[in-house]
C-alpha cells in the first residue's frame, strides 16, 4: 500500500496557513472595527458634550439679559429714585432719625421684594451713593424675606423679617451672603457707566450671576446709588440641565482636569472641548471666569451603551471564529494524526521490491 506522505505534509501546511491567515484577517477586521466604533462614539460624544455646553452657556446669557433688564427697569422707576434721594440727603447717623430714614427703607426693602418675586432672582440690593447698603430682599429655600440696615441705636444693624411675619426684627447675622467688597470696587469704577455690569462671584460652593446698575438722577445725571440683582446658580439648577439634556453638568470651583478646560463660550467649535476617557465614561470641562478665579463645568457622560456594543462586538467576533476557522483546525489536527500513524506501519517485506 502506497502513501504520499509528501503530499499530506503540503496539505497540511497549506490548510494550517489557511487557518492562520483567516484568524489573523478575522482578528484585524474586529480590532479595525472596534476602533471605528469607539471613534464614532467619541465623535457623538464630542458632539453631545458640545451641545450641553452651548445650552449651558445659552442659560447663563439668558440669566444675563434678564438681570439687565430687571436692573435698568428698576433704576428708572421715580419712587426708588425718590426715596434713595431722600435717604442721601436726608440720613444722619448720629441723629438718626428713625420714623423717616427707616420707613423709607422699608418701602426700598418692599420694592426690592417685588422686584425679586416679578424677575425670579435670587436677590436684590439697593445702596445709597456711598455704596452702603439700604434695604434688600432674597429668596431662601423658597421663602422670601426683606430686609434694611437701621441706625437707630447709633450702631450699624440689620433688620429683616420673612415675607409672611408682621415685623421686622434684628438679623443674627448678615442675611445676605451674596454681597461682598467686590461690588464696592466695582461699583465705584462704573460710576460713570450708563450700562449695568455683569459680574460671576462664588458664594460658597455655589456660582452666582450678578448685575450691578447704578441709578441716576434724571435731572442732574448724577450717581446717587446702585442696584444688585442676583442668580444663585445651586445643584438644583445644574440637576434641572442635566435631566433636559440627558446628560450629567456639575458646576466646582477646582477640577483635575483644569489645565484642558477651554473658555466656555456659544461658539465654541468641537475642536476647543477635549474629552477624557475612562473605562465607564467620558468627561468634558470647560470654565468660566469669575471675580475671584474660574469656575469650572462638567459633563460626564456613561459608556454603558458603548461598552455593552463592543463587547457584542467582540462576541460576535469570537462566534465567527469558533464556527469557521476552528473547525479547520480539528480537521487539520486530524489529518496531521493521520499521517502520523502511517508513518508509524511498517511496510511489509519485499514491499518495496
């Protein structure tokens, strides 16, 4: 019995370079895939990320625009300007007087209250030409309160009551953190300017919008005070974009990713947003400038979907291989056993004779 024992031996090696070519092709075209892929999600990433910012920063303009205009109708409105008047001219510190001086106040802090209830700001502020504070009113957790800074004792003293309480009783502490000395600065060196100025601040670990008005008389074109509104921009603001756009936005004053944080701005193209990447999410930062450092927006995105659709992926890749490429190996295993064994019988005598 003859065996082409060359032949087999050929064979086999061309079925093994078979199998191993439709391995390899098998495997670059699943690699070449999956990175395709998790570009194409990247790309929509990039793009998601970017449309959540534009909203954002569409939000903060809005807020912008309605502070303005809330403090411009203000400043024109004849009984503030008259009783703002009337306090420059009339307030004396150590001969307070009390029914004048802190009525009128209260009629400011009454103003301001509904000031704050018509433009749904957080606060708002009134100061005399000397950039001190007259009369307020903010809303707290929902409740409203007003409040004004009496003299009546001598010494400096807040007094405030909740929008439901008949009376006015002293504040324990100042009542309004938004204030602080940056508004004098910045007051004082728009003394001149017609235009309300929009400033950032930080307010614990929250971010606030304000906008600073000066009021003038309308017949001498003088200063005599300014105004303050302002937006708290708290988790519940960020919780309400996030859940519009589907999306996770968190607002911090510090953020690892700073160094690659662009300018938040509306016509931010996609090339200024960088995107980190881990192994369950993406993470875009962009930053705004505020009057003591950048404030600093996230988003975060999950990589659940993505995940989920590579190792598909890969699942679908290995089946591939397992119903095809396999199957060539067993019957190359087999063969190559084969021809082992016949290598093994002797020929009998005279066989090759």
């Amino acid at each position: 019995m003859a065996l082409n024992l060359r032949g087999l031996r050929l064979r086999n090696k061309l079925s093994l370079l078979v199998t191993l070519a439709v391995l390899l092709a098998v495997s670059a075209l699943g690699i070449r895939a999956e990175l395709s892929l998790r570009q194409s999600f990247l790309d929509q990433t990039r793009t998601q990320m970017l449309h959540a910012f534009q909203r954002l920063d569409f939000s903060l303009q809005t807020i912008e625009a309605d502070l303005t205009a809330g403090g411009q109708l203000a400043s024109r409105e004849e009984s503030l300007i008259a009783s703002i008047e009337l306090i420059n001219q009339y307030q004396d510190k150590t001969r307070y007087n009390t029914v004048l001086i802190d009525e009128e106040k209260k009629l400011l802090a009454k103003a301001a209250l509904d000031r704050v209830k018509f433009s749904q700001s957080s606060d708002m502020a009134i100061y005399d030409q000397n950039d001190e504070l007259l009369a307020y009113a903010s809303r707290q957790a929902g409740v409203y309160h007003l409040g004004y800074l009496s003299f009546a004792d001598g010494q400096a003293q807040i007094l405030t009551r909740a929008e439901s309480a008949l009376e006015f009783v002293p504040a324990p502490a100042t009542p309004r953190p938004v204030h602080d000395d940056h508004h004098l600065a910045l007051a004082s060196a728009e003394k001149t300017a017609l235009e309300p100025v929009i400033s950032y601040q930080r307010l614990d670990d929250r971010l606030v919008v304000q906008s600073h008005q000066n009021v003038w008389d309308p017949a001498s074109r003088r200063s005599i005070g300014h105004l303050e509104f302002s937006v708290v921009l708290d988790g519940a603001f960020f919780a309400h974009l996030s859940k519009d756009m589907g999306i996770e936005l968190t607002q911090a004053f510090a953020s690892p990713l700073a160094a690659q944080a662009a300018e938040l701005r509306a016509q931010a193209d996609a090339s200024a947003l960088q995107v980190t990447e881990s192994e369950q999410q993406h993470v875009g930062v962009m930053r705004t400038s505020t009057l003591t450092g950048p404030a600093y927006f996230t988003v975060t995105l999950d990589k659940g979907q993505e995940n989920a659709l590579i190792s598909s992926q890969r699942r679908q890749t290995c089946r591939f291989c397992t119903q095809n490429a396999w199957p060539e190996a067993y019957s190359l295993k087999a063969r190559l056993s084969c021809g082992n064994y016949f290598l093994r019988i002797k020929p009998p005598l005279g066989a090759d004779q």
